[in-house]
C-alpha cells in the first residue's frame, strides 16, 4: 500500500494562482490528522470535512497518523479550495485510489459533509495557469463554465467527491465544460436621451476617444448622471484578452461567469464606500472597486461626499493602472485600468452661479467644499465641464439636427479615433509616457509660444500641461489633423476647475 500521495492544486494571490502540492503521508501512530504548510483557519478547519465527505461517499477513512503538507510552505492557504485535494490525496496514500491516475490534473473544490462538491472563487485565474501548464483542472460543476472561459484550458466540472473518483478510476467519465461566452448585444441608454449640453457631449466623446478622467460639475438636474451613464455606450467592445481580464476580477468575488462577454465595467459605488472598498484590501487581501472597473468606467457620483482618505487613495491607480495591497503576510496585486468619470455640484446646496435659484452657501462652505478634492487629484483628471442649467422650454424642443448624435454615430467616432492612435502608437492617448508625448504631441514654434503663455499665466504643474497636450492630441485625432491653436485652447478649457479660486 502506497503511504504518500502528492496531489496539485492552485492557491489564490490576489488574481494570480500559484501552484501549491497537497502530500499526504501516512504513518505509524495515534489516529491523527496533522495540517502544515501555513494553512489559515477555514483550511486547518478542512479535516472535519473531509473525513465526513469521505466516509459518506462510501469510502474508508485510514486509522493512521495522517501528515498534510502544502508546499511550499511560506505561501499562505485560505478558503475551502484545498478540501478537494486533500481528500483525493488521503484516498491515494491509502490505496483506495491509485496514485497515477492523478497525474496531469489539478484539483480545486470545497466539500460538503455530504461529499457534495461546492463552488469556490478564483475559478478562472487557476484556470489560466493550469492551461500554461498544460494540466486538466477539475472543480465543482458550478465554477465549469467559468472557468472554461479560458480558450486553452481544459476544464471538467464534477457534483460530488464520488464523481470525481468515479473518473479518476475510470468507471464513469465527467464531460468535459464548454466555453460557453455570453455575447449578446446590450442594450445601452442612447446619448439622444439627454437634450442640449453639447460641450457635456463633445467632452464625453473625447473622453471615450483618449480614455481621459472626466469630472462634471454644475447644479442638480443638469444630467450629469445621465450623460455619464451613457459612457460605456460609446466605448468599443473590448477585445477577449481584455474579457478574459475582467471575467478573472469577476470571478474573484463570484462561483459564475459574468453576465455579458465584452460588456465594458460599469461600477457606480455610492458615496459613502470607504477606502479599502474602493481599492481593496483586508487582512487577505480582496478587489476593490477600482479593480472591478478593469478596462471600463468607474463612476463616482457626489465626488466631494466620497471620505477624502478614499479619494486620496485613487492617485496611484489613476496613474499606474494598477493597485498593490501590501500586508504583514504579502502582498497582492490587482489590476486597475479603469477609466473614471465624476459629477459634483457646485457648492453644497448645488446652485452656485445658477441664474434661476440663489445660492445658500456662505464663502467659506463654498471654500470648505471645494477643497475636498486636492489639487493631486485634480490634475489627474484630464476633463473638467462644466454642466450648466438650462430652460425648461428646451426639454420639449425637437433636437435640431445637428444635435441629433445617437449614441451609435459617436461610438463610430470614438472606434475611429482609437484606431488612429493604435496604429500610430500602439496605445490610447491617455496612457503616453513623457517621452512619447515628445514624439506623438509635438508642437511647431507657434504653438508651443501659444501654450507656453497660456499655462504660465493661469500656472498649471507640469502633470497638467501634459495631459492638456493629451487631449488635444485627442481632440486633433477626432478631426484627423496634426496638433492645431485650437485644440491646445479647447483643452485649456477643458480645465476649468484648475483656474477656479477656493
């Protein structure tokens, strides 16, 4: 009778799988189930399940001294995922399975007592790097069609710990997932929907356009939420590399597949999340939202409400695009390519500089209010519009037509003019370095006298001249045309709150 058996299996840091081997030895000794490997409480609380799941699937559980170890030893195990392994691992160093009919698979799953397989997250970056490593990963039926979302991976999905011995001894056959994408059209709120504001628009497409910030301002009711909800209406489809990215973040939190293949992110968390559900964190550290708007938007609405240390903390992300959590343990990291778009009012009652309702606000509230935002963080938002109201005649004027841009005819704008950028320079205008800006926004003798002026008197940072160059290196690309005055001044313009006092 074999006395080790090693099964392989998958941990989960942050959204990367690390290989992990379950030995199992048995020896000599009192009856007893001895757990190593840095395992956490719901992995050292296995055992119970495991023995229970064994015995009621009709197995014997071994009257040994049992050592479970999980190498390697330094990376932390959490979560029910090693259940699976480990009883397979103590059915094989007993001699109820045979130890080779492992090879070539990787296991993942909770247990119930019953046996019964339950569904565990992190289902689609184990996955992947099973696929990398050409292994067969085998999990409960739940997480199957998510994780065969990977095109390369070969995923079989099983109800019970029976099941799967049933298909290790070659008794019964589990069937193998198919990759199954949800890609029907989604039904997007169309821009027609919002009358006027054609600044509002003109910003939102060149926003889309670059993947520039936005942040509207202006008082309640202008329709700053329903110009920015209209966002991932204009955005292109991402490409399945990108799917792939956001279903791995999705199913971190989640046993499914998400909802729509190449539906962009749209993440609108209120106003009152803090900081770690914003960007992650906890003692293992999770996804916050700024990860959950991977290659899509976050919208943050009432920007000013948001606790300040929570706004703070998105000035590294809006920058690298991606989020480290670092704790006594390790550290993890996510992804965080979101694009962000936010609404304020004014002031706090919201009618500053409204001609139809006066302003309640004193000087300082008005003061108080706008320094919520500090000046860091507002230089990384590339677009500052101003949303103004308007008449209420306008609202039941047929649009004239010029105004009449549904949200289609501006994503075939929007599509073309990233296609420029990639094939000029293999990324979005809003992500060049410093030494691409040299090659890509270069200015002639006139402008760059004609910029030079103009930051110098209203004193914008360098961060700001360069992302004024980078959309106006967007607003020419709209227009497919070099870099003209009048790009340079509607970027200028772009920024208003820069140049407001308070």
């Amino acid at each position: 009778m074999s006395r080790l058996a090693v099964v392989q299996t998958r941990a989960k840091t942050g959204l990367d799988a690390p290989a992990v081997s379950v030995e199992v030895h048995l020896s000599a000794g009192l009856p007893a189930l001895n757990m190593v490997g840095l395992p956490e409480a719901a992995v050292r609380e296995s055992k119970d399940r495991v023995r229970s799941a064994i015995l009621n699937s009709g197995f014997e559980f071994p009257v040994s001294r049992i050592t479970v170890n999980l190498a390697p030893a330094d990376l932390p195990k959490e979560g029910g995922r090693f259940d699976l392994p480990i009883a397979l691992g103590i059915l094989a160093a007993s001699g109820q399975l045979k130890p080779e009919s492992l090879a070539g698979y990787e296991f993942l799953g909770e247990l119930a007592l019953s046996g019964a397989l339950r569904p565990i997250t992190g289902s689609l970056p184990a996955s992947i790097a099973c696929s990398q490593s050409a292994h067969t990963l085998l999990l409960p039926q739940m997480n199957a069609q998510a994780a065969a979302l990977c095109p390369d991976a070969r995923v079989l999905g099983a109800e019970n710990l029976l099941g799967v011995c049933a298909h290790l001894t070659g008794n019964q056959h589990l069937t193998e997932a198919i990759c199954n994408r949800n890609e029907s059209p989604v039904d997007y709120p169309d821009l027609l929907d919002v009358r006027g504001q054609q600044q509002a628009k003109r910003g939102l497409m060149t926003a889309a356009a670059g993947a520039h910030h936005l942040i509207f301002y202006g008082p309640p009711g202008t329709g700053k939420t329903m110009l920015a909800s209209r966002l991932p209406g204009i955005l292109p489809e991402m490409n399945d590399q990108e799917a792939l990215e956001v279903a791995a973040i999705h199913t971190l939190s989640s046993y499914s597949q998400p909802p729509s293949w190449k539906q962009r992110p749209f993440r609108n968390p209120h106003h009152t999340a803090s900081a770690v559900a914003l960007v992650g964190g906890g003692s293992q550290p999770r996804p916050g939202e700024i990860s959950f708007a991977h290659n899509g938007v976050l919208f943050l609405d009432e920007l000013p409400e948001f606790q300040k240390v929570a706004l703070e903390v998105l000035r590294e992300p809006l920058e690298t695009r991606e989020v480290v959590i670092s704790r006594a343990k390790g550290q993890a990291s996510f992804p965080a390519g979101f694009q962000l778009i936010a609404a304020m009012n004014p002031c706090p009652c919201g009618y500053l500089g409204d001609p139809q309702k006066a302003c309640q606000c004193s000087a300082e509230q008005v003061r108080r209010y706008k320094r919520k935002l500090s000046g860091p963080l507002l230089d990384r938002i590339d677009l500052q519009i101003e949303v103004s109201s308007q008449k209420t005649e306008r609202l039941f004027e047929n649009p004239p037509e010029d105004e009449n841009l549904s949200t289609e005819k501006i994503r075939q704008q929007v599509i073309k003019a990233r296609s420029i950028q990639q094939r000029r320079q293999g990324k979005l205008n809003a992500r060049l370095s410093a030494s691409e800006m040299n090659e890509y926004c270069s200015l002639n003798k006139k402008e760059q006298d004609f910029m030079t002026r103009l930051c110098d008197k209203l004193g914008y940072s360098a961060r700001a001249v360069h992302r004024i160059l980078r959309v106006a290196r967007t607003l020419a690309d709209l227009e497919e045309k070099d870099i003209q005055q009048k790009h340079l001044a509607e970027a200028v313009h772009y920024r208003k709150l820069d140049r407001e006092p308070g």
